[in-house]
C-alpha cells in the first residue's frame, strides 16, 4: 500500500517539473549552506583535536591567570627558573621548561616592522619540547646552534611572503631592535600569519637585548608515559604555589591540560558556527514556505481529483498520506541535492584554503550523522510544510470536491 502511495507521490511530482525545481529551490540552497558550514566546522575540529592528541597528549600548560588567548606581550606576570625547577621535582613530571618571547623592532633595508620574537633555550630536550608543540621545524638553512649569538631564523612568511618589500634570503642581516643578526634559517609553513611571522634568536641574546631576565612567559610540563595530564594539575598547582608563595584561591597563574585548552576554544568556535548557521538556516524556512505553498496549489489543482478517490472509497488518512509524502519527497530530493552540493562546496573551499594558505587544518568531514541528518532534517522540513495542506485536502467532503471548477 505505501509503495503505491509512493509511486503516485513520484508521478505527481514529475509531472509538474518546473514546479518541483522551483519548490526545490529553497530547500537544496539551504541544506548546501548548512551542509558546508558544518562539514568545514567538522573538519577544522577534528584536524585540530588530533594536532592536540598528538602534540599534547602528556603536556601541561602553565600560563599567567588571565592571559588565555591575549597573545604575546600582553600585561601578566612572568615565571622563573626557580618556578621551573619547582615543577620538576614533582612526582611524574618528566621535564619542565620555559618558554620566553616579547614584540620586537625589525629593520632590514630601512623598512621597519614589529613582530613577535622568541628566545631559543640551549637546553636540547627543553628546545625540542617547545618545537614540537609549536609544530616548528627547518625548512631550509638550519637551527640555531646552542646559544649562538648574532643569528636569527625566521617563519616562513619572510622568505615567501611579502613582510618587506624583497623577501629575505640565507645570510641576509636584519636589525632587531637595532642589533644585527644574520638569517641562518627559515621556518617551514605553520599556517598562522603570527607563527609565520616569528623570529628565533637564543634566549641569552633576548634577555640581553630587551633587559628580560629569568622572566618566561609559558611552562610546559611534560608527564610521563601512562600517567593522565589531569591527575597531575593539583600537584603542579601546589608545587608552584609554594614557590611564588601565593595562597589557594589567590593563585597568579593557571595550571590546564591541553584537553582543557582544547575545550576553551571549542565553546568560543561552536558559539561562532551556530550563528552562522542559524543564518544560512533562513533559507529552510523559505524553502519550507515555498513547498507550503505548491502543496496548497495543488489541493486546488486536485480538488476533483480528490473527489473521485473518496468517491471510489479513499479515506481521510490516505489523502492525507499521499499529500504528506509528495512534501516529504519534495524537501528529500531537495535535500539530496543540496547534500551534493554542500560537501562540493566545502571540498572546494578545502582545497581553495589548502593552497591559499598552506594549512592543513582546513578540511571538509562528512560524518555520517550529518548526511543522515541533513537527509532527514529535510524530509520532515517537506513534510511539515505540506502538513496543513494535507489535512485542508484530506477534510474536503466528496460532493463538494465532484462539483468544484
């Protein structure tokens, strides 16, 4: 029986192609723009939750209070050796280290530009420690030898983008803070224009430099195998209370996992994408309104039609079934369409980003509850629509319908 009703919905719909198309029109534009913006959102979250679990995994960040997202040179406090010291005689701590940076005056050629630099510590574990989470590497030239003085290696948007008016090569000089250093290296692409547009120098140099003694800005604490980041928080805490002697509740720093961190941005991002969303959603209710519409012109279209079934012994519910299946059928073909539509658009804005700017962060995913769920978000968007419609056709009395023109 739903299989005739189906096939009857099919034929009704095919008939009037134009109509459908048009009716269609809202539903596919609406669920393309949903599709993209999510399966983008998607993609950017998962690629940068698996950064995280690969980097993070058995790190702690200590960072002043307050100065989540402020970025570098930001007005917080500093941490010292004697606070990093503290944190590696706690128990599963592996290592700890301090990661120190301040805005800089760059000169080179008489252009003059303000960037961020960061000292390089001469300790090998704890330099691998920083780069590794920063995701730093070499991409031609090398890395500082250590507490080489007089060098400096720069992000990668020195050598290939347009910070001054002729990129820099190997053994360039430059003035930082109108002391000169030679390029020695170059940074492979990051994918972030403040990462990209970092300078290295060793951290005696800085220090020198910007009168910035035993003053870091970050510690990473990095745990050992098998133990969870988050069991060691408290014990970090109480350690570096201790050393900065400051009470419980009045602490000056903050003591969070990766997963944490992770976190924080997601509410802000999730925040973002649901308005976004929400306003590409504008164009369902349109569609939804346009799908209304046709299923009310063709009540009336259909008036006699209707008539002769429940002449011929149709009932309320089967009117009412044919009529909720053609706008169910209307808004699940719109919704296949603008599923297709949706995820080329997000893997061309993929691929077009990718190019851009280098990253690999910009990915388009397509779990499968949002392929079903567009599908079905569609279905009952159709469905509802066509609703009242149905039931003002299921309701007409046989005679009246016979005799309508």
């Amino acid at each position: 029986m739903l299989s005739d009703y189906m096939l009857y919905s099919v034929k009704n719909i095919t008939k009037r192609k134009l109509r459908s198309w048009l009716t269609m029109i809202g539903i596919f534009i609406g669920i393309a723009a949903v599709v993209a913006l999510i399966s983008l959102g998607q993609g950017l979250q998962k690629a940068v939750e698996d950064q995280f679990q690969e980097l993070g995994a058995d790190k702690i960040i200590i960072q002043p209070k307050g100065s989540a997202f402020s970025g570098p040179g930001s007005e917080a406090n500093f941490f010292s050796q004697s606070n990093i010291d503290k944190i590696k005689t706690v128990n599963n701590v592996r290592n700890a280290v301090g990661m120190m940076y301040t805005a800089a005056q760059v000169d080179f050629k008489e252009e003059q530009k303000y960037f961020f630099i960061v000292g390089v510590s001469p300790d090998i574990e704890a330099r691998e420690i920083v780069q590794q989470l920063s995701t730093f590497k070499i991409e031609s030239g090398r890395d500082l030898k250590k507490d080489e003085k007089g060098k400096v290696v720069l992000g990668y948007n020195y050598k290939y983008g347009d910070i001054f008016t002729r990129n820099l090569r190997l053994g360039d000089k430059i003035l930082v803070n109108e002391n000169e250093f030679e390029v020695v290296g170059f940074a492979e692409k990051i994918g972030s224009s403040v990462d990209d547009s970092m300078l290295y120098i060793a951290e005696s140099s800085l220090e020198e430099i910007f009168d910035k003694h035993d003053e870091y800005n970050y510690i990473y604490a990095q745990i050992e195998p098998a133990v969870n980041p988050a069991s060691m928080v408290d014990a970090i805490e109480r350690s570096l209370r201790k050393s900065r002697d400051v009470k419980e509740g009045e602490e000056d720093f903050e003591v969070q996992t990766f997963d944490e961190v992770l976190d924080s941005f997601f509410v802000v991002f999730n925040i973002i994408q649901a308005v976004v969303i929400g306003i590409a959603g504008i164009s369902l209710i349109v569609g939804g309104v346009g799908i209304m519409n046709t299923m009310y012109t063709a009540v009336l279209e259909r008036t006699k039609e209707i008539g002769v079934m429940k002449a011929i012994g149709a009932r309320n519910s089967d009117i009412m079934t044919i009529f909720l299946l053609e706008s169910g059928l209307l808004g699940l073909a719109g919704g296949v369409i603008g599923l297709l539509l949706g995820m080329g658009i997000s893997k061309l804005v993929a691929y077009i980003g990718t190019q851009m700017l280098g990253s690999t962060l910009l990915k388009a995913y397509f779990p499968a509850w949002l392929v079903i769920g567009a599908l079905l978000f569609a279905m009952l968007i159709g469905m509802a629509s066509g609703a009242l419609p149905a039931k003002q056709a299921s309701s007409l009395q046989p005679v009246d319908a016979l005799r309508y023109e």
